[in-house]
C-alpha cells in the first residue's frame, strides 16, 4: 500500500537499512523481566531442594485421593452428630461477626486519624506504622498470644481476631477516605463545622459504599480466621470440630461434612455481601 | 425520589437509627452467645501488652535462637513464594480458559469459576490436615497446602484482571484477523502483565502469614518454630520469633510496593 | 465495492435490532452512518467484520459473501476490514510501533505473530505510516502516555498496515476535543481518497457527517431511512430520522 516511488526514495544506499527498534529499554519493563526471573529461579531452587520427609509421592497422591473420596463424595456428621457441628458452626460465625464489628468501629475511628487529608502527619504516620506492625503479625499467633493473658478461651480468640481486623481495617478505610476530593471536605470546613462532623456528614455518606465493600470481604477473611484459630488455638467451634476430625480421630467423612458446611457458609455470606453492597451502592 | 425533603430525612434518620440499633443488637447477642465480656476483654488488652512487655521481650541471651529461626523463616518465604509462582503458572491458564473474554464458552467459564471458588473456600486447616496425612510432616505438605489455597484466589483474581483490562484490545486484535493465540500473547498477556505481578506480590505476604498457621498445623517451617518456644514457655524465643515475622513481613510489602510505584 | 443486502439482527426474539438493510459503496468513498443512539449503527457496523453474527442476508466485498465464510477464510476478509473504535482499543502498556505493527498479524503465521517477530519492511512501513499520520516522533513512546487524538490516529494508522480495503469506524471522535476530531475527520477524508479505501463511520455529528462524508446513511429504529449523497441530507430527512427539530445543530 506504500507509495512505490516513496518507497525507492527512503530505502539508503547502504545495503542493510538500520534495524527499526519497537521498544526502548524502559525501567518498569525491566523491573517486570527482573522480578518475574527471580521469582522463578528462586522456585526452581526451592522445588528442587523441598524436603518430602521420604514420602513417595506418587503413593502420598494415591492416598490423597483416597481421602477426598472419602471427604467429598461420602461426607456424613459422624460420631457428633448434626446438631453438634451446626452449633459449632453458629459460634463460629458469631465469633467472626463480633470482631469484624470491633474491627469497623475502632477501624473506622484509627482511618480518620491516619488519613493524610485529615489529620496532623506524625499522628498519622505513628497509626500506620502501628497499624502494619500489628498486622504483620499472623492473626493464629494474636491468638495464642492472648490466650497466655487470658487463658485458652473465647476472650483470646476475640482478642485475636479482633487485632488483626482493627489494622486491616484501618488500611482499607483510610484508603477510601484519602481517596475522597478535597473540596468535598473544604466545603464543610469553610462553614465551620467541627472536625467530628465533617466526618460523619462529609466523609461518611461519600464512602459508605466502599466501606461496606471492605466490611465484608473483612467479614469473610474473620470467618476463615476463626476456624484456623479455632484449630490451632483450640478456641473452639467448628474449627477445633474440623481440627479433631481430621488431625486426631481421622474421620474423612466427617471432615467433608464440616468442610460441605463452611462452603455453604462462605457462599451464603459472599451472597448477602452482594446484596447489601447493591443497596448501598443504588442509594 | 417523590417524597418531601422533610420526609426524605426523617426516613434516613429512621434507617441510620435501625442500623446502628441491629449492629449493636448483634454485638450484645453475639457476645452473650459466646460468653464474652466485653469489660475484661478491653482490660485485657493492657494487661497482655504489659505481659509481652516482661516475657515477650528478648534478651541477650535469645539471640543464640536466632540463626535457628532465620533459617526456618526464609525456608518459608521460599515456600510462599515457590507456592504462589507455581499457583500463578496453572491460574493464568485456568483464567483464560474461564474468563468472559478469553474463555471458550459459557460451559467451561462456569465449570471454571465454580470449581476456583471451591478451592477457595475450603479452609486452609481442612487442606493442611488431609495433606498432613498423606504426606506427613515435611516441607512438601505446607508447599501443597499454600498452592491449592493460592489457586483459588488467582483464578478468580487473574480472570477479574483480564475481563477489566483486556476485552477492548481483544476485540481490536480480533478485528485484524489475528489468531486466538496472537491475540494472547500480543494483546491480553502484555496488557495485564503489571496487575497479574502486583497479584502475585500480595499473594506472596498473604502466603508467608498463612504459613505460620499452616507450620503450625503442619509443624513446618516458622509456624512449627513459633509452636515448639511457645508450648515450651521459652517466651524470649517465641517473641525472637514475632520480631523476625514482623520484621521479614513489613520488608516484603516495603519490596512489593516498590516493584508496583515502578511497574504499575 | 462493498454490497450489502437484506441484512437482518435481532439480539431477542420479536424484537429486531436491523431490518432489512441494504447499500452499496464504491471505492474511495466516505460513509457517514448517522441516526439515534440505539438505532442500529454499531450493530450494522460489528456485523461488516463479523464481530457481531448477524441472522440473515448478504455482506459481499468484491462479490465475496463474509457471512459464509469459515473461520481461515473470515481471517483473510478481516485483515482487509481495518477498524477504528472510540476508545483506541490500543495495548495502552506498549509502544505506538507495536500497537501499529499488531495490524499485521493476520497476515503472520501464528507462531510469528505469537512471539511479535516482524519483518524489516513491515516496521519501514510501520515508521512511514506513522510519518503520514503525524506521530513518527513517538514512534518508541508508550501509548498510555498519547493524548486522545494522538491515540486515535495510531488505531488509523494500525488498521492501514492491514492493507485494507475497507475501514470501519465506530464512533471514531466522540471521545475527542473539537480540534482532534477536526483533525481525525481530515485525516480519514485525505486517506479514503489516497488509497481509493472504502471508510465507514458512526457518527452523532450530523454537521460532521455533513461536512466530511461523501454519502449519508441514515438509520433509525433498525430501518435504512436514507442513503444518498451528503449533499441531498435536508432538514425533512432528519426530523424523520431524530423525531424532532434538530435543525439548529446543522448551523
């Protein structure tokens, strides 16, 4: 479709015309190459040096798939019973419901004092350190932590959930908070309203939506959380139920069971977020 | 709306007082269902930072724990990272095949999305204990356990990533005549490229803090450490130990946002 | 030459997006489509290239039916069909010659296509299209960091490399400021002439249909209302076409 005349006139003399670059070497391109190399040299590295203990692996598979069998197609209550697992199964998701609870409350309060557009920058700053400290630590230790205090119990496993939800929270809100326009806040302030009622009449109403959004999918991770403390902490509920089937007294059916009702949880609490999140979002 | 200005925030006023009065309900329910007090519980967060403050602290003499927890640390940052690569390598060919725009048809791409989000439901103690009994106690079961849960999340991540970023070029490369494969390969996977890593980044942290609980569960790598100080009352190794996670966690995410602030 | 007859859409039952529409283009000449939002205009053009399948008719480009054509050979008519669409549809993370050069692969094996391997004279032709349409300068820029009308013109120049003989534009400036789209509309005029093309808009802007297009066809309701010269557009015509007076936008 080049004009052939065009064509002769722009072709050099020399006998090979300069190579026609399509990129130039740029720094994210660059960074992506280095860090997607790594990360596959360093699991090349780790596959092959993983310790499989003297398993064989193709019969530990075999065994596996056994046990799946049992769990997904042969699921029964066991030696609990029903009504057993489901109360199990209510303590669990209250337990889940009561920290996410803790966690917006004091989440919310902590993300308007370290939002950047809010407030003074140390006191800011010192929250978001705090906040990351707190949550890098994995919720299963807040857990085991509190319950040294507090003994084994409910206490600790609230105390535990709740810390980690608090910080994760805290994140999420003042996301969405920093993420508001200024002159909605402007506008309020320059009638002299004061800094809690710029909050809750400005801020609030702007990011309830995205607040909701967060709330949820916090009230999901809690609801996995509060099984593995319920396991590894002995915290109770159907964690510790699902702990004791498969790890202490081996019944795969029982555990496919447990693990049949949880999915039905998730899956009824991914629905109702659904839900709730169109309510607010069509408001 | 029609109704008056007057009636329209009385109602809100109603709705706000109705929530507010449900979310306590629930706490106060919630709390008496499980036995939880809400006073000890708020005097007892002092009291355990006090605590930690005594025995949590680690002494001079901790330090000789160290080169034992820094080794069963980066053991398990490698086994978070190795189980989210191999995770994402089996995700990104799941998620073209299921998503909306790539996928094949409506069959696979609903076979697909339900088959992710069993995976990613099932929790990781149920994974961690059937993998424990086959494979016992070696780094191999925690390697499992964190890929099944990592697959689950991808999935449904990537094929988010890819119907969000990818259908319009799709389509523009779908109008030259180009192939289904040159269309991936030219189009989608450039496209999406940054997010799919910024993914993958964030699966890493969320792995190395699964993998305390899974260790635990599994009695490998960190978690297993942590146990082992913890039911032995040596609190000064234990609290080496949440240091170091710290520590290890924060640079992780400093790392990963960096690598996104660049790539993104 | 372009022949479209009979062609018919319905996206549910009883209720038809296209009727019975039909038109012919010549080469060399500028199409405007115009008509309500809703009217019919994307889904006329989608079904050109077979993005959308249409239910029934004929869509015949030099005598050749598109509709019946199995997948290899759909391949072939769709290098000829460039496309040009309101929001670029470029790979906004890589360079304007890439995002060009992505014209040519229907005309690659797939292997060749797959790892971007493409021949000296494919990106000589690359570099002197983009010299035509103003961009040999960001040739090694990243798209995401163009302006919309500089966008716009690397999706011209990406269809151009497939050698077409038909572009089709959706709605090609309605994203742009008035003085890229001034530009985009000229640009598109000069081309069709140059390459003796047949290019096909949507368009919302009557008075650019008006100004720029050779031949107006109007569509409302999944109805061919008109198909005549630009010249012969009047007010009557398109009061029928929008259901009310519009007449001002034309001055």
């Amino acid at each position: 479709m080049i004009n052939s005349e065009e064509n002769i006139i722009q072709k050099p003399k020399t006998p090979r015309s300069p190579q026609i670059k399509l990129h130039e070497q740029s720094l994210s391109r660059t960074m992506i190459f280095i860090v997607f190399g790594s990360l596959i040299l360093i699991t090349g590295y780790t596959l092959t040096h993983l310790d499989t203990a003297g398993v064989h692996v193709d019969e530990a598979f075999k065994g596996l798939a056994i046990t799946l069998n049992q769990m997904f197609l042969q699921p029964n209550a066991g030696s609990d019973g029903v009504p057993l697992l489901l109360q199990a199964l209510a303590s669990t998701v209250m337990l889940s419901i009561l920290t996410t609870i803790i966690g917006a409350v004091f989440g919310f309060l902590f993300a308007v004092l370290a939002s950047k557009n809010l407030t003074n920058a140390y006191l800011g700053a010192g929250i978001r350190v705090a906040m990351a400290i707190v949550r890098a630590i994995p919720t299963i230790i807040w857990a085991l932590i509190f319950s040294i205090v507090c003994g084994l119990g409910t206490t600790a496993a609230v105390l535990g959930l709740s810390f980690h939800s608090i910080a994760y929270l805290t994140k999420a809100y003042s996301e969405s908070i920093e993420g508001i326009d200024k002159s909605t806040i402007e506008s309020l302030k320059v009638t002299g309203a004061k800094f809690w009622v710029v909050v809750f009449q400005a801020i609030w109403p702007t990011i309830v939506a995205s607040l909701v959004s967060w709330t949820f999918i916090r009230l999901e991770i809690n609801f996995a959380n509060a099984i593995a403390v319920g396991a590894a902490a002995g915290a109770g509920g159907i964690g510790y139920q699902l702990f004791v089937a498969s790890g202490m007294s081996f019944d795969f059916h029982e555990t496919g069971f447990i693990v049949y009702l949880v999915i039905l949880v998730t899956f009824a609490l991914e629905f109702i977020a659904v839900k709730i999140r169109q309510i607010y979002l069509n408001r | 709306m029609m109704q008056s200005p007057k009636k329209y925030l009385a109602h809100k006023g109603w709705h706000q007082t109705a929530v507010i009065a449900l979310i306590g309900g629930i706490y106060v329910f919630g709390s008496w269902a499980l036995n939880f007090n809400s006073v000890d519980g708020f005097i007892a967060v002092p009291k355990a930072f006090a605590w930690l403050g005594i025995y949590f602290r680690p002494t001079a003499h901790s330090m000789e724990y160290l080169p034992k927890i820094w080794q069963k640390l980066i053991q398990t940052v490698l086994l978070a990272i190795s189980s989210t690569v191999v995770a994402a390598i089996v995700s990104i060919f799941v998620a073209l095949l299921g998503s909306k725009v790539t996928g094949i048809n409506s069959f696979v791409q609903t076979i697909v999305r339900g088959v992710a989000s069993f995976f990613r439901n099932i929790p990781l103690v149920a994974w961690s204990m059937i993998l424990l009994f086959s494979f016992k106690q070696s780094d191999f079961t925690g390697f499992l356990a964190l890929l099944l849960m990592s697959i689950g999340y991808l999935i449904r991540a990537f094929m988010e990533i890819i119907e969000d970023e990818a259908s319009e070029t799709m389509l523009a490369l779908k109008a030259t005549g180009a192939s289904y494969f040159q269309v991936i390969f030219q189009a989608v996977l450039p496209q999406i490229l940054p997010s799919i890593l910024s993914w993958i980044l964030y699966m890493i942290e969320n792995n190395v803090r699964d993998a305390t609980l899974v260790g635990i569960l599994t009695g490998t790598g960190i978690g297993f450490i942590f146990d082992i100080y913890y039911k032995s009352f040596r609190f000064d190794a234990a609290g080496m130990t949440v240091l170091a996670i710290i520590i290890v966690v924060i640079a992780l995410e400093t790392i990963s946002n960096q690598i996104r602030r660049v790539i993104l | 030459m372009l022949e479209v007859k009979n062609l018919q859409k319905s996206y549910e039952k009883d209720r038809p997006a296209l009727t019975d529409i039909s038109f012919d283009i010549k080469p060399g000449t500028f199409v405007a489509i115009i008509g309500p939002s809703g009217a019919g205009k994307t889904t006329i053009l989608r079904s050109l290239n077979q993005l959308i399948k249409d239910d029934d008719g004929q869509i015949l480009l030099d005598g050749n039916d598109i509709r019946t054509a199995n997948k290899t050979q759909l391949r072939k008519y769709r290098r000829q069909i460039g496309m040009v669409f309101q929001n670029y549809n470029l790979v906004e993370r890589l360079t304007v010659i890439e995002n060009v050069l992505h014209g040519r692969l229907g005309y690659k094996s797939t292997l060749a296509g797959v790892f971007g391997r493409y021949t000296q004279e494919e990106k000589e032709e690359a570099m002197s299209l983009l010299k035509k349409v103003g961009l040999e300068k960001f040739a090694l820029k990243r798209c995401s960091e163009l302006s919309g009308g500089q966008k716009q013109r690397v999706g011209i120049a990406r269809s151009l490399i497939q050698h077409p003989k038909v572009i089709l534009c959706d709605e090609p400036i309605a994203s742009l400021d008035p003085a890229s789209a001034q530009n985009v509309m000229e640009l598109l005029k000069d081309l069709t002439e140059e390459y003796n093309l047949i290019c096909i808009a949507n368009l919302h802007q009557i008075n650019m249909a008006k100004k720029y297009a050779d031949q107006i066809i109007g569509i409302r309701k999944g109805r061919l209302v008109f198909d005549e010269s630009a010249d012969l557009l009047s007010e009557d015509i398109l009061r029928t076409l929008y259901d009310q007076d519009i007449t001002k936008e034309l001055e």
